[in-house]
C-alpha cells in the first residue's frame, strides 16, 4: 500500500515530465527551465527512493 506522499510525488513527477517534454517541443527551448525541471525530477525521484 503506498502512502499518499509517494502518490503525490509520483503525480508531481508525472506533472513535471510533461512540462519537461512540452518545453522541450517548443521550437526554441528554455535550457535554464529544462535544467530546472530535471533537477526538480531529480529531488522527488531521490525522495520516492529513499522513501
């Protein structure tokens, strides 16, 4: 059974993943956005594994 912390870091993860991709497909891409969204991935996937 998971927790509704984990549920709502993967919901957030997911989230950030989608903006990831859309900045991504924009014609010319914000790399200091891209680089924040993946630190920000980074942190909730570091906290669901400790978890």
């Amino acid at each position: 059974m998971q927790s509704s912390h984990v549920e709502a870091l993967q919901t957030k993860h997911a989230g950030l993943e989608a903006k990831l991709r859309q900045e991504q497909a924009r014609p010319a891409p914000d790399d200091a956005v891209i680089r924040q969204i993946k630190r920000q991935k980074l942190k909730i996937k570091e906290e669901l594994s400790a978890g």
